[in-house]
C-alpha cells in the first residue's frame, strides 16, 4: 500500500502548481483553443451566423421586453414575426427570382456567346484582353457548377448539410436570444474583480457597436438592394431582382463591392442593348444609388459607428479576405473597429490605475 504524502509535501506541491506562470497557462489556454476551434470551424461558422442573426433582432426582444412581457415570450413573438416576414418574401419575390435565375442559367451559354462578340474588338489591347478573358472565364464557370452539382451523391450530401444547418441555426439564435443575460452574469463571475467595471464597459461598447453595425448594414444593404432593381426595372433591364439581390449582398463589402456589382448590372445592360448609352444609364444609375447611401441611407442607419480611414479600411477588408474570405470581408471592418474600440477603453483604465496609485502613494508621503 502506497504511503501517503505528508502535509509539508502537499504544500509545496500546491505552492508549486500556484507558482506556474501565467504566460505559460495562457500559452497552454491558447493552443487548446485553437486545436477547439481547428476541428470544430463548420460548427463555430453556424454558431457565428445565429450570433450575427441574434443581434439583428436583440433590439426588437429588448423594446417587447419594455412593455412587461417576459424575454421567452419575446422570443417567441418575434419568431413568429420573423417567420410571417419570410412567408410573405417568399410569396413575393421568390417566383420572380425563381423565373429569372432559370432565364439566366438557360441562356447563359448565348449570353457568354455575346460577350465574347461585343468584346472582340478590344481583344488587341493587352490589358483590356486579359480583363474580358476573366469576365468570360467567370462567366463559364455557372454552368460547370450546375452540372457539378447535379450529380446524385453530392446533391445529397450539400442538401443534408444545408438542412442541418437550417435547423442548427434558428436552435442557436433562439437559445441565444433567450439566455443572452444569463451568459453575461456567468462571464462576469470568470473576471478579477479589478477588472470587472473596465471589463462590463468594454462588453457595453461591442454591444453598442456591433449590434448598431449590424443592423444598420442590414438596413442599409436592403435599401440598396431595392433602389438598384427598381432603377434596372424601370430602364428596362433584365433580371432586375437577381441584381437587386446581387447588389445588396455586394453592398456588405466597403468600396469594392458596389463597383463589382455595376460592373456586373453594366455588362448585362451592355449584351442586351448593345449600346454604350446603356452601359452610361447603369453607370448614372448607380452613381445616384451611391451618393443616396452614403448621404441619405448610412446617416440614418449606420450613423458613425465605423471610424477607420479610408486606407486602413481597405487594408483591413483585404486582409480579412486573405485569413477567412467573404465572411472575413464582411466581418473585418466591424472587428477592426471593435478592437480598437476595446484596446482604447483598457489602455484608459490602466492610465487611470497608473495616476490613481501615483496620487496615493503622494498622499502617503505627505501624511507621513
């Protein structure tokens, strides 16, 4: 039978195991967050997307909650709004997008075919040669996928993953919506308690800041979105709602995005009229939708709670390009502007500690 240890060896076992430096928990902390988060990113990009939806609709929960209803029964309420809302978008739009996008897959052969007409006069120009053999490439690449996609095992398998992920989504943002309160109460219990009010005002700021981002963009895409199909319908352009919806989702990225989306709208224009005053109408066309976001539109939705500078701001969107894609174009300019946000708030409180201990230490010495 094996001896026990005696209690001056237990002491400095524990004093041994309270000793272990902090970077080394931190470094240890770290790398089993990263193996969490290698293994489980398909989970944690559904959990990201009922975070982003959560905060979208936490304002809506938090104005029924002002009128005595208790946090379940908001979320519950809204459920059943949100799912009306879709229901009456689906009823609306989703047979005209329907009919459009199978117009565009059927004649999407002929329309690569026009193009590479129209274009063939600027192929002897170098560099506008290499631009159209892009645009035709990209412009091939639907159908291939199609048919890619027709294929039985993976149309299963994409049909299972987006059904589970259907069903994941609105799990999560329900629990989140609902339990959002409490998981604040039990982080707060994990902080030092010097750090709690810098640490309760910093949680403050991302709240404040992501949820008006978020749903400012939101606002502000949608609006977009509708001025761009209603200026295409009314000149005559086709597939008007696709390249509102195009435009919209577009719209998400700072800068680049919009210019994507008129290139797009004027090279459609350009095939179906043939003719630059087309080409000229879409440009004009989205010159104005532009100056209304940014003058009208963003004032009232987005407001000023995005502060970078121009650079830094496309600095940022490339960057998250590069580590995450698309989700990382649209999720940089909010994070960048959040940590910024962050890392000024507790650079402020350790000035303030720093002064405060200075001013106590001189109070000592003239008591003393």
């Amino acid at each position: 039978m094996m001896k026990e240890p005696d209690g001056d060896l237990l002491k400095e076992i524990r004093k041994t195991h309270h000793q272990m430096p902090r970077w080394v928990i931190g470094l240890l902390l770290t790398g089993l967050l990263a193996i969490m988060v290698y293994y489980t990113s398909g989970l944690l990009v559904l959990i990201l997307i009922a975070g982003i939806i959560a905060y979208l609709l936490s304002n809506v929960i938090k104005r029924i909650e002002y009128l005595g209803i208790k946090r379940s029964m908001a979320v519950a309420a809204v459920y059943v709004g949100a799912g009306l809302l879709l229901i009456g978008a689906d009823i609306l739009l989703l047979p005209c997008l329907q009919q459009e996008t199978r117009n565009l897959t059927e004649k999407l052969p002929e329309i690569t075919q026009q193009a590479e007409a129209a274009f063939q006069d600027l192929r002897g120009y170098p560099l506008a040669g290499d631009v159209i053999e892009k645009i035709l490439s990209i412009m091939a690449q639907p159908s291939h996928l199609l048919s890619n996609m027709l294929n039985m095992p993976d149309l299963f398998s994409q049909a299972a993953s987006a059904a589970f992920a259907m069903i994941l989504i609105p799990f999560f943002v329900f629990f989140i919506l609902k339990d959002w309160p409490a998981m604040l109460k039990r982080t707060m219990l994990w902080i030092p308690s010097a750090y709690v009010e810098t640490s309760i005002a910093a949680l403050s700021e991302i709240d404040l800041l992501a949820g008006r981002y978020l749903r400012g963009l939101a606002l502000e895409c949608s609006s977009v979105g509708a001025m761009a199909a209603l200026g295409l319908a009314m000149l005559g352009v086709n597939y008007p709602v696709t390249l509102g919806i195009v435009t919209a989702a577009a719209n998400i990225i700072p800068y680049i995005g919009p210019i994507i989306s008129c290139l797009i709208a004027c090279l459609i224009a350009f095939i179906q009229f043939k003719s630059a005053g087309a080409v000229l109408n879409i440009v004009l066309l989205y010159t104005a939708v532009r100056l209304l976001d940014d003058f009208l539109v963003q004032p009232l939705t987005i407001g000023r709670s995005v502060k970078l500078h121009p650079m830094l701001l496309v600095i940022t969107i490339i960057a998250g390009q590069k580590l995450f894609g698309i989700m990382g174009m649209v999720l940089a300019v909010p994070a960048v502007t959040i940590l910024q946000k962050v890392v000024v708030i507790f650079l402020d409180d350790r000035k303030y500690r720093a002064v405060k201990t200075e001013a106590l230490k001189h109070s000592h010495q003239i008591i003393v």
